[in-house]
C-alpha cells in the first residue's frame, strides 16, 4: 500500500471536502418566491414582495393605499395575488 493509513485517511477527507465544496457551488439559487414544479406562485407574502422589489414594507403600503397592489388577508398573514404583482411590473411610469 503506497500511503501510510493516516495520510490515506487524511488524502480521503481531503478529497470529501473538495466534493462538498464543489457541490454546493454548482448548486442553483432557488429565491424564497420560487416554488418547484409550479409555472408561478399564486400567493406571495409581504416579505417576499419586499424582496422581488428591492422596497420595504411602507413602500408596499403605500401601494396598496394608492391602489397599486391589492392585500389578501388570510387568518393573521397578508398576502398578495400573482397577477397583481404582474400587473405591477408592467405598470406604465407616471
């Protein structure tokens, strides 16, 4: 055997953490608004609008006070239709 059992193990740990790191950098970024095997999520929650706009959540407020994005209110949580948050991304500027 040409290595020594604690340099083979230590060459066998090695070679396990280059794997792990190359593994998680091939892995792909999944946004906390994407759902796998859906086209489209049907409800987004405030934060995750906050998120795809890069806004905080009086900027949010605002637009539902001026109309802009309609709030569904399910139990205690806020959430916000799909195709509104569409409608809002193609909204002409005023």
């Amino acid at each position: 055997f040409p290595y020594a059992p604690e340099q083979f193990w230590q060459l066998i740990r090695q070679i396990i953490r280059e794997e792990f790191t190359n593994n998680e950098k091939s892995r792909p970024v999944v946004t906390s608004y994407e759902t796998p095997g859906l086209i489209y999520k049907p409800l987004y929650k405030m934060a995750e609008v906050c998120t795809m706009f890069h806004v905080t959540k009086p900027t949010v407020y605002d637009w539902i006070k001026h109309g802009k994005l309609k709030p569904f209110k399910i139990r205690s949580r806020v959430y916000f239709l799909w195709q509104d948050i569409q409608d809002l991304l193609h909204l002409p500027a005023d």
